[in-house]
C-alpha cells in the first residue's frame, strides 16, 4: 500500500491558489479590454469599468454579452472577490452560456470561499464537459482536495494537471512537497 506524505514546512501550508480561466473577445471595443484586463490578471478595481461598460452597451453581441460576464469573474477572482465571481458566472448561465469554463471559474471562487465539497463537484463537472484546458480544473481540484485532508487524490490531481500541461510550472512545484512511501 502507498501512503503520500507532506514534507517539512510544507505540511503545514496548503497547495496554490486556485486557477481562473478568460474567454476571448475580439476587438478593440470595452468588451476586448475587459478580456485583456483579465488575461493580464489587472488586479484592480478601475479594472472592473471595461467590463461593466461594455455590459451596459445595447451593442454587445450575446456571445460577447456572455463572455464579458466570464471575464467579469475572472477579475474579480483576481481581486479575492470570490462571491461576486460566482454571481457574474451566473449572470453568464443566465445569459445562456453554457460552457465547461463557467464550472472551471466556479471552482476556483467556492475554493478561496472555503467550500471545497462544492469546488470538487465543479471541478469535476468542467472535466466531465470536456474542459480544453482539463490541466486547470484538475489543478483547482487538487487544491480543494487538499484543504478537505484528501491528501491522495490532490497527489492524483495534481499529477493529472502536470501530464496535461508539461510546461505549467504550478502543478510539479506542489508535487514537489509529496513523498510517497511504501507501508501497510
């Protein structure tokens, strides 16, 4: 049987912080800023404006619509604003957006809300939908896992995130802070 064991300091700590996901809008218009505000993770208020401006707009197409509420949740995630995160991805589903990335979101605003039951089933939701970027709700479980004292499947999770993105520095650096050894 194999046991996983934290090692030093780091058994005291928990994993990283949970993974956010933007949805891309082209242009040059508030919607695209507010894209970018989220891609480039601008941590501040003021960041908010594009966003809101754009959703204030009779112009914005109902993909576009969607996608900013998306990006909206991304920010304020950045902004540790984890419940209006989780009211923006709504707004998304209630704009008729149905995509593995809001469950994804969703995770990782119920992880820093200190509801990881519910972070798992998200997470796993955005995996069972197809998530393209399957590394991230995988990551976002591991993390959740983690903080219920599941120790063995964050190992799994965060095995799972570092083969699906080889290059993502995040989930080998947590994997670092696990031994496993043999025992009964």
């Amino acid at each position: 049987m194999l046991r996983l064991f934290l090692t030093g300091i780091a058994a005291c700590m928990f994993a990283g912080t949970a993974s956010a996901q933007s949805m891309i809008v082209i242009g040059s218009s508030p919607a695209a800023q507010c894209y970018e505000n989220a891609v480039w993770r601008r941590a501040y208020s003021s960041a908010l404006n594009s966003c809101d401006s754009a959703l204030a707009s009779s112009d914005l197409t109902a993909r576009d619509r969607q996608r900013t509420w998306v990006n909206r949740a991304v920010i304020n995630l950045h902004l540790e604003r984890p419940a209006d995160a989780l009211y923006d991805l709504e707004q998304a589903v209630v704009a008729g957006y149905d995509a593995p990335e809001i469950d994804m979101n969703r995770s990782a605003a119920l992880i820093r809300l200190g509801r990881f039951e519910e972070a798992v089933d998200a997470a796993s939701r955005a995996l069972e939908a197809g998530l393209s970027d399957a590394e991230k709700a995988y990551f976002n479980r591991a993390v959740a896992y983690e903080r219920m004292g599941r120790i063995a499947d964050a190992y799994d999770d965060f095995r799972a995130a570092a083969a699906e993105a080889p290059h993502w520095r995040q989930p080998r650096e947590q994997l670092e802070r696990f031994r496993v050894a043999s025992g009964s």
